[in-house]
C-alpha cells in the first residue's frame, strides 16, 4: 500500500516521558502507572526497555508476557486514563526474547506489539528481531513505531509511511557517543516523510552505558517543538496531524524504486 491513511483526526496531544528506568520490572510499572494518570487522554511514550531496563544479560530472566501481570497494569492504567500509550519492554516470544513496543488503545485495548526489525551492536546476541514494520493504530491515528536502531535506517520511516502511517513514534535507549546521531535523524525522518515525530529517549546510566536523554517532539518540517536534556521528564505537546506540505518536496510521491538497489 502506498500513500497516507487519513484515519479521522486532526491533531493529537502527547506526552514525552523520559525516564531512568529502575532494576525491576515492578518498580517501573509503577513509574509508568504514575506517568499515564498525569496525562489522562493523551498519547503517553516511554523509552526502549522501560519496563526492564537496557541489561542485556539480565534481560532473558526478566522478559515479560504481553498479557501478564506487569502489561495488563499498563492496560488498565491506559483504561482508567483514557490515554494511548506506547512502552518498551522484553517481551518472552517462541525462541528466546524480543526487543518490544507495547501499544495500548485508551481502552486498554492491546493494539499490538512491535517488535524491533534493526538489532544494535550486542543486541543481535540478546534478541529475536522482529520481521513485521506496519503502523498500529491508537485512538484512529495510524502510529508508525520505532525502536532506537530502526529510527537510522531510513527505509523503515518510509515504509511505515507507504503502508499508512500518519505520526511516526520513536522509543529509544540510545547512549553516548551517539546522542548527535539521533538529534539529526529524527529530524531527518520527518523532513523526509512529512510526518510529526515523537522520540523519546531514556536517561541515566546502568552498566557501562550512558544514556543521552535528548527527547523531543518534531513538526512535519523537521523542526523542533520541545526538547528534553539529560534529566528525567516529562514533555506535553500538540502535533496537527496532515497539515500539507510543499508538494515539489513530496518525496514519497516521487520515489523510483526501479533505480535503486
């Protein structure tokens, strides 16, 4: 499918929390359970691995269940808030672990997982990828998700934008040296796909990594409307969903895939 699905609304409210996620998947659930009740009906995002934490050699012993204990919290804070929300967290699937986005509907609805397609560095020792890249779609808005590693390869944004999507969402664990990379590359990815762009990136240090922060939220033109430094916090924003745009620039439209590689 090509093209853009216009599902039925016009802007959508989100909120940005950039957390430093805590040892156990327990204590993270309620941070995350925390964080939706302040933002009732609203598309809430939270980092990669927010539910567990970026240990990959604990992650294993700590993958979780999209319907147990820890997810259906999530479901029913979503519920009681009236808020979507999209959260990280190691999902236990049929051949060891995933790398996973929950995305739950206001209803607490499980709308689906995304898992990620693009494993980093010692991640492809940890994971099982993902090999499905379609939006999901919260509260009639098609989310284009990502997570971390998928965002730099440009095919999957553009993908995501030919099979629908109309707000393209990122969550990250991303850590030094690579905090320049993602500022220019989640600006890239609107630019070029003409979508809004929510990044939210974790913060805080665990083993030898540490974490930039660095969450932000992205017009269509690529341009900044908020963004967060190293801290833990949290960001509210508006994005106007198909605002038009400079069709000479229409990239989707004008792309020759029988001359690429």
């Amino acid at each position: 499918m090509s093209g853009r699905a216009v599902v039925g609304v016009s802007r959508v409210r989100a909120a940005l929390v950039q957390t430093d996620p805590l040892p156990t998947a327990a204590e993270n659930a309620e941070t995350v359970h925390a964080a939706i009740a302040r933002h009732p009906e609203s598309l809430v995002v939270f980092p990669e691995l927010a539910l567990n934490g970026y240990d990959l050699r604990e992650v294993g012993r700590q993958a979780l269940a999209p319907d147990g204990e820890e997810l259906r919290g999530v479901a029913s804070a979503a519920r009681e808030a009236r808020s979507r929300v999209v959260v990280g967290f190691a999902e236990a699937v049929a051949g060891g672990v995933a790398n996973s986005a929950a995305c739950f509907d206001g209803d607490g609805t499980l709308a689906g997982v995304y898992r990620k397609t693009h494993l980093f560095g010692g991640e492809r020792r940890t994971f099982v990828p993902g090999d499905t890249v379609e939006p999901i779609v919260l509260g009639g808005t098609a989310i284009g998700v990502m997570i971390c590693f998928d965002m730099e390869f440009p095919e999957v944004a553009r993908t995501l934008v030919r099979r629908g999507a109309e707000l393209l969402v990122t969550v990250s664990a991303n850590m030094e040296p690579f905090g320049e990379d993602h500022d220019l590359l989640v600006r890239s990815r609107a630019l070029e796909s003409h979508l809004p762009h929510v990044y939210v990136n974790r913060t805080g240090t665990q083993g030898r990594w540490v974490f930039v922060g660095g969450t932000e939220a992205v017009r269509a033109d690529g341009s900044v409307v908020a963004r967060l430094d190293r801290e833990p916090g949290e960001l509210e924003v508006e994005f106007e969903l198909d605002a038009g745009f400079d069709e000479r620039v229409d990239y989707v439209a004008q792309l020759r895939p029988d001359l690429y590689a």
